[in-house]
C-alpha cells in the first residue's frame, strides 16, 4: 500500500534517514521504534507529507506523494489520521469541535451529519455524550481518545500514531492499547505507530521495524523479533537489560 524506496532525508548536514526501503501493507499496524532521536518522528512526518525527502519515492498506491503539490496533499490527508504524542487537542474548543474540526476544514457536510459523525465516533472511543466536555478538564487517557476520535472523523484508510501511550499510567495504556487494536479489527485501517514503548508494540503491531543510525536494522513480525540474537534490539527490548541467549554484535538483518 505504501512503499518508501530507497528513502534519504537530512536535516541540514545530519543524515536521519540513509537510503531505507520499507512496505506498509494494506490493513496491518507496523510499529516503527528506535532510540530517541533515531528518526522515528521525522519518519511520519515524511509520510504526512510535512517534510520532502532528500532523495527517493513515497509510493501510496503507486503514487510518490513525496512530489505532490499541496492541492495534491489536501485531497491525500482526508485518506490519513494523525494521533499526535500529546493529543494536541485546541482547549479553546469543545470536545465536539475538536473532534469535528477536520469535517468542518475539509468537508462542506451539513451540521447535522457532522453532529452525527462526531457522536459515532466518540462512541467508538468510549467517550459517548462528551461532546461538551472541554479538554482541559479531561485525563490524559481521554484527551488520547479524543485525539483518535478527532483522527477516525474523516474514516481514514491509514492512521499515524505518534506515541500514544506516552504519558500514560500502565493501565492507561493498555486502555489505549485495547483500543488501537479494536480498531484495527473493526475497521480494517492501517495504522504505523511510533513508540518507545515495547509493551504497547507487541500487543498492537502485526510487524516491527527498529531504525537506529539511519537504517532499519531489523524489520520483522513480532516473534522473530522477539527471538532476534541483535544484541542492540535485545536491549533495547528489555530496557538494557540482557537476556541470557547467544547474541550477535553489529549484524544488519534487514
Ligand atoms: N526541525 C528539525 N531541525 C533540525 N534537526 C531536527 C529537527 N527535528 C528533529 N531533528 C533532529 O533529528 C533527529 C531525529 O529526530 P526525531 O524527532 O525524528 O527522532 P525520534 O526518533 O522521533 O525521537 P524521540 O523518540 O525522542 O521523539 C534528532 O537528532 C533531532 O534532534
């Protein structure tokens, strides 16, 4: 569904990305995870198209949306939901008009319907009859369902997560973990999620991919990953600590 080919980008003289190749199949959840700072942000910013690559193609469905104008990028983002790190909710605007206000940019739909969608999608996320709610009296966990609300208003073909469960308590984030994964079965959406947190990547994500120094150093479904003899994804895995099984120094498996 979307490829990046041979995919660079820097940020001035720092290489972030360095000539990666990955396919985001139609209908999967891929985490993409990796130390602070090894690009994982950037990486869905290249893919909403808030940044051009230094060199390569972004193909979603056969299109490089990479070269797109921004009349092109316009139509292109009604196909995508983004779930931002940290809700990025307007606390000026009811919950209703958070979750509405895509429909209202995008859309000339009548407010009734516009009413209707957002009532359907707040009940999706749990969150029935809070349209009048204001998002500065809510938990960080509901501003997160808000935040997936507001991004299943448009029904996207593909969701970008960034981060969801940061910020949140265990148990909120399996909350939220629940939720990303009873989306995906409901409604079939692909979703690419960014996250540090390995508990949430293996109980959402169908593959992962691990970028450290501008490459993907492994990208694979969750058991081999899990049974990877990468010394650096082990450890980044069990959060430094090792696990006694044979290990491999500096080996690129992808
Ligand atoms: N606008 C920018 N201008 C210059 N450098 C940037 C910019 N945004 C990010 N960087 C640098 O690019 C690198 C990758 O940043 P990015 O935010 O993509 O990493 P990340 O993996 O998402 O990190 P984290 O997990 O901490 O959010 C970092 O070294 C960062 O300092």
């Amino acid at each position: 569904m979307i490829s990046l080919c041979d995919l660079s980008f820097a940020y001035k003289s720092q290489c972030i990305l360095d000539h990666v190749n990955l396919e985001i199949h139609q209908g999967e959840t891929l985490a993409i995870l990796g130390a602070s700072g090894s690009g994982k942000s950037t990486l869905l910013r290249l893919l909403i198209g808030l940044q051009k690559p230094t060199s390569g193609k972004i193909l979603w469905d056969g299109q490089d949306i990479s070269r797109f104008s921004e009349t092109q990028w316009d139509r292109a983002r009604m196909r995508m939901g983004m779930v931002f790190q940290y809700s990025a909710l307007f606390d000026s605007l009811s919950v209703g008009e958070n979750v509405a206000f895509g429909l209202r940019q995008r859309t000339s739909l009548a407010d009734t319907e516009i009413r209707r969608i957002v009532a359907e999608k707040l009940a999706l996320v749990g969150l029935a009859g809070k349209e009048e709610a204001r998002p500065n009296e809510l938990s960080g966990g509901m501003k997160k369902r808000i935040g997936l609300a507001r991004a299943l208003a448009l029904n996207p073909e593909i969701i970008l997560y960034d981060e969801p469960t940061a910020g949140l308590d265990p148990l909120r984030s399996a909350d939220i973990n629940r939720l990303i994964r009873d989306m995906q079965q409901q409604l079939q959406v692909t979703s690419v999620i960014v996250t540090h947190d390995m508990t949430s990547a293996f109980y959402v994500a169908d593959r992962l991919a691990f970028l450290q120094q501008g490459k993907f150093r492994l990208i694979a479904d969750k058991e081999t990953f899990k049974k990877t003899k990468d010394r650096d994804i082990q450890l980044f895995i069990h959060g430094g600590i090792l696990p006694h099984m044979e290990m491999r120094n500096n080996e690129m498996e992808c």
